[in-house]
C-alpha cells in the first residue's frame, strides 16, 4: 500500500543522496546562486572535499549530476579525463564544476585555481565550456565566474 510505497521511495532517495545524485534532472542552473542552492544542502556539511559536475543542455538545465571524485580530508584528485567523460556521453551542451571544502571557507586554493584552469582548457578543446566553478563552503559559496577567475 502507500506505507510500502513510501519506504520504497524513501529508500531510493537515501541511495541517491549517497552515490552523489542528489539533483533533480532538468533543474535549471543558471547562475552561481542556482548551482549553491541545489549543491549546498548535501556539500556544505560533507566531512571530505567531493568534486561533482553539473552536465548542462541548451537551456542551462540539469542533464545528470556526476560525482568525479569524494576526496580525503581535505584534497581531491580531478583529472579532466574523469571530469569530461559523462560530459562526452550525455552530449553536453556546457558544464558546470562544483566542489565543497570541509573547512567551510570556500576562498579558492591555488591547486582550485590551476585545476579549473586546465578544465576549463580541456572544454575548449572538447567545444564544452565550463560555465562555472563553485566552491561551497558552510553558509557560504564563491563563483570563479562571479569573481572573473575563469
């Protein structure tokens, strides 16, 4: 009955907050403040950095929420190979690259920035841009394309 079919859904919902598909397909994104509401809830509390990107169509909706990499402590390994291999197969028409850090301070790194450098590179050769990178800390969240990073 309904009861079943609650704890049916329910137990769906916990699986897919816990392999990082946590978004709903066909959310639009379209702007940093979009990205750090749909992300914040399940990163700004992870206890380790995880790498997600967002897989965008034309219009800027959710396709599909990839987890790249769930780090230890507080680093995470991204190599553009793992970040632009879904991209690829979902024929991504842009992507959008979110990060946490568990410290709460969402201020970007060197290492933040020289990755999204070479990301963002690797989208150019692919012809799939990277819209956006942003870090989200407890609170609080920092946009490289807010701040003229990228």
């Amino acid at each position: 009955g309904q009861a079943r079919a609650a704890a049916v859904h329910a137990a769906l919902e916990l699986g897919r907050r816990m392999t990082g598909e946590a978004r709903e397909a066909g959310q639009p994104l379209r702007g940093p403040r979009d990205v750090a509401a749909a992300y914040a809830p399940r990163l700004q509390d992870a206890p380790v950095e995880e790498f997600h990107v967002a897989i965008l169509d034309a219009q800027h909706r959710l396709e599909r929420d990839v987890l790249v990499t769930r780090g230890l402590l507080n680093s995470s390994l991204v190599h553009p190979r793992e970040v632009f291999r879904e991209a690829i197969a979902e024929r991504a028409a842009a992507v959008i690259l979110v990060h946490n850090h568990p410290s709460g301070d969402p201020t970007p790194s060197a290492e933040d920035r020289a990755v999204t450098e070479q990301l963002v590179a690797a989208g150019r050769l692919l012809d799939i841009p990277v819209h956006d990178h942003v870090i989200v800390g407890r609170g609080r969240y920092v946009s490289f394309a807010e701040a003229g990073l990228l």
